[in-house]
DNA sequence: ATAGGGTTAG
C-alpha cells in the first residue's frame, strides 16, 4: 500500500471520541501574575544576559563588548546621518555636512540608516525618502575603504519599492550587473513584489531566467530558484505559468520541482491537476519525501480526511519516514480550516506519543484551532500551558489569542494582550493591528478603532500602511 | 549547509 493510493482513497471520517481526549493541565490561576510576568520575560532576557554573564571567558567577553560597543557606536552614528538628512533642502549642503561629520563608514552604518529611512516612510514624504536614501546610498558608495554589498543594494531597493519609484529599482539592479554585485533570489523578489499586474510580473521572471547574473544556488537551475522564491510569496498563478515555460525551454522536473508545483496546486485548491501530477511524479520513478508527505498531510486535513491521515503517518513510519512535529502541525492546521476540532485535538494528543513535542508553531496552529471553532476559553488554556511547558508565544501566537478575544468582544483583554507583547519586546506587526482594527470597525467602535490606528502610527510604525485598513477613510 | 509547518475578513 502506497502513499498515492492512500490519498485516492476517499474514506471520509470523523474522529469524534473524547476517550481521545486527555485532559490538560490547566494554568492554575492562583499563581501570582508577578510569578508568571517573570516566566514568560525569562527566555527574552536570557539574550541580554549573555555578555553580562560571561566574565569566566574573558576573552569571549571581550570580543562581545567591542562588538556591542561598535553597534552601539554605529547606531549613535546612524542618528547622526538622519539627522543631517533631515535638513536636506535649499541652502543646505548635504553631502558637505555629511563630509563633516567625518564617521567611520561601515557596512552596519549604512544598513541602520537606511533602515532609519524605511522605518520613516509615510504617504507624504515618499519622494523625499527615496531622494534622500539614494542620496546617502551614492555618498558612501564614494568613501574611500568602503564597498556596499549585495545588501545594502536590496535596501536601498526596498526603499524605492515602499516609495513607488519603480524605474529607480531597476536602474539599480543593471548597476549591481554592471558592478559584478551577485544578483539573487532576493533582487528578483524585491522586483517581483512591486509588479502590480501579471504581465509585468512574467518580464521579470524572463528576464531572470534569461539573465547570465543571476545567482541561482543553492538549487540545480534558475527555474528552481524562482519557482520557490514565488512560493515564499504566494505567488502560486505565476509558478503555474513559469512551470510551463519551464517545460517548455526542455527542463524536466526534480524532486523540488514537484514538491513546489504540488505545494502551489493544493494552495490554489486545484486537487485534480495535484493529483495529474502526483501520477507523473510516480510514473517517472519519483517516491514521496518528507516534503512531499507534509503537502498530502495538508491536503488530507484540508480534505476533512483524518483516517486516511493516520493511515498515511503510519505508512511514513513503515518507509522508515517517521514523521516529524512539521507533519503533525501542517495536518492539523489542515484539519482545522475544515472545521474538525476534534481531529485537530486528537492529533495534538497523538504527536506525543511519537517522540514529538509541541512547540510555538505547533501551539499556535492548535490555539487557532480553538479560536476558529469558538472555543475561546481552551485556546487562553493552551496559551498559558505553553508558556508553562517554555515555549515562548510569538507574533503569530499573540495575533491569534488577540483575533480570539475581538471574536468574542473582549477588546479590554485584547488590549491588554497587546501592551503585553509589546512590554515583551514582542512587536506587533501591522496585521495585528489590522485584526484589531476590523473587528472594532465590525463592533461599530469606530473612535475606538481610530485609537488604535493611532497608537500605532505614535509608535513610530507602519505609518505608510494606514491607508491598507480595511474600510480606510480619512477622518 | 542549502526546500518543508502558523496570521485578517470577506
């Protein structure tokens, strides 16, 4: 019995059992808030302690401060150079000022200030920002001793994109050619992001496949590296439509190739040309790898198809592929967009007995699980027991415990949820207040979703994303 | 060494 014709099987079950259930330990409450503010901060102070706690190695030690002592110096630096950018206009030299400041450019320098940029770009100073980024970029290009990367070519790249200055990006990476730069699958997803429509975005994918420069590794060919920088994302049309070229120029397919055309079919929700291709894939003598069975265990889960997942994992075991805690969570994040709550608790108990353990990914993925399936209580339990067990919530974790307090109108806690990721040194990304801001603007608290949209741009952050709210009007 | 798991709401 084969994993393929698993998967054809259509056995369709749900495993509603509570004998599967075990019972949790539960946070207990009563543990003093101090007790648990000082568990969850122990893993991120445990970072900032390293170089205190090192003077047995003296040596270590001091690498670590002069290192430290160089960033800071040239995040001081950094401050400086924004500074004399921010006088930038008529009757004000620039470039003499920056000349004056006499700093030591490093390749750190650089990259703080134009992060410094793109941190500050908004809606009305985007043309500012890109004249003045690419101002500085040319500046210490020109110092002596000093050579950009790759990397400082992508940044100030990243820059013309939030800027919209489109033509500049690609005036940039004919330079990186010209100068012999490596241009990578990251010069080709900058691009690639900025392409508002398909036809522009297939001349880029031309011209990179086409391009003699272009720095492919760590895969075989071009078509391999660009199939899974569209992967990362989301492209999935486009990797149909470069698949095809692909075929086309007379390249066959590989172990990744498929792994990625799969992985993009089962996103596109296409089953049957998945499954045309999981055929072709076994008739040219290609077995399922791990990759591969962490697609079809999401595929199975999507497909609300728990017992053929079983059958599935213990097929994995039998081919000596044991499966690993990334193939219990794709299933059971699988499982719960089909709404099988049970499947997806069924699993999260089962993954123990197979020498797995869950970790913040795998936490998250069952959190959400509870949050969609409205059972908000069992996914503040699970949150509280992963802290317990050491696992560390993340962005992610907190967006999906604070979507579960907007669903059942909680905004105080949700709220709270939030300053508390912040005073963890968690940062909120713009999708956690975009989850905070529809629900409110659903609830009819418009002025209170507009203090959150304040509290964010006061924060200093994703100011040029306020117009992406949904339902965004200037008020 | 090199590819693999998780986000809105409509």
């Amino acid at each position: 019995m084969n994993a393929l014709s698993l998967l054809s099987a259509r056995i369709v079950c749900r495993l509603v059992s509570s004998s599967f259930i075990v019972r949790r330990t539960i946070w207990n409450r009563s543990f003093g808030s101090d007790d648990r503010f000082e568990f969850v901060m122990e893993p991120y102070k445990k970072g900032l302690e390293r170089s205190e706690s090192c003077e047995f190695e003296s040596l270590r030690c001091d690498d670590l401060s002069v290192r430290r002592g160089f960033l800071e110096d040239s995040k001081t630096d950094a401050g400086k150079v924004l500074e004399v950018l921010k006088q930038d206009g008529p009757g004000f030299d620039t470039l003499v000022a920056l000349d004056e400041l006499q700093l030591k450019v490093s390749g750190v320098l650089v990259r703080e200030v134009l992060r410094g940029i793109l941190r500050s770009i908004n809606v009305l100073n985007k043309t500012q920002c890109a004249k003045l980024g690419y101002k500085f970029f040319v500046w210490s290009g020109k110092v002596e001793n000093f050579n950009h990367t790759a990397g400082s070519y992508h940044m100030i790249m990243k820059i013309f994109a939030e800027c919209e200055e489109f033509k500049a990006m690609w005036r940039l990476v004919d330079e990186m050619t010209e100068k012999g730069y490596p241009v990578t699958a990251r010069t080709f997803t900058l691009l690639i992001c900025t392409c508002g429509d398909a036809g522009l975005a297939r001349k880029v994918v031309e011209r990179f496949i086409k391009s003699k420069t272009f720095n492919y590794r760590p895969f075989k060919h071009s078509y391999n590296a660009i199939l899974h920088a569209l992967l990362g994302i989301k492209q999935y049309k486009l990797i149909e439509w470069v698949y095809q070229q692909m075929l086309l120029d007379g390249h066959s397919s590989d172990m990744l190739t498929y792994n990625l055309l799969l992985y993009a079919r089962c996103k596109l929700g296409k089953l049957d040309q998945f499954h045309r291709l999981l055929d072709e894939m076994a008739r040219n003598g290609f077995s399922p790898d791990c990759h591969t069975y962490n697609i079809l265990l999401y595929v199975l889960g999507k497909g609300d198809k728990p017992l053929a997942a079983l059958n599935l994992l213990n097929h994995m075991r039998e081919v000596g592929s044991d499966p690993s805690i990334l193939h219990f969570t794709t299933l059971i994040n699988g499982l719960s967009r089909a709404g099988n709550l049970d499947a997806c608790k069924y699993f999260f108990d089962e993954l123990s007995n197979n020498g797995c353990t869950p970790d913040v990914v795998c936490y998250t993925v069952m959190i959400t699980s509870y949050t969609v399936a409205g059972e908000h209580e069992k996914a503040r339990e699970l949150f509280d027991e992963m802290v317990i067990k050491g696992q560390l919530p993340n962005v992610f974790t907190y967006n999906s415990m604070i979507r579960g307090f907007c669903m059942v109108g909680e905004f105080e806690e949700a709220y709270t949820m939030l300053e508390e990721m912040e005073s963890r040194g968690c940062k909120p990304n713009f999708l956690v207040y975009s989850t905070l801001v529809s629900y409110l603007r659903n609830a009819g608290q418009l002025s209170e979703a507009h203090k959150v949209i304040t509290h964010m741009v006061e924060k200093g952050q994703y100011a040029h994303l306020v117009t992406k709210f949904k339902g965004y009007r200037r008020c």
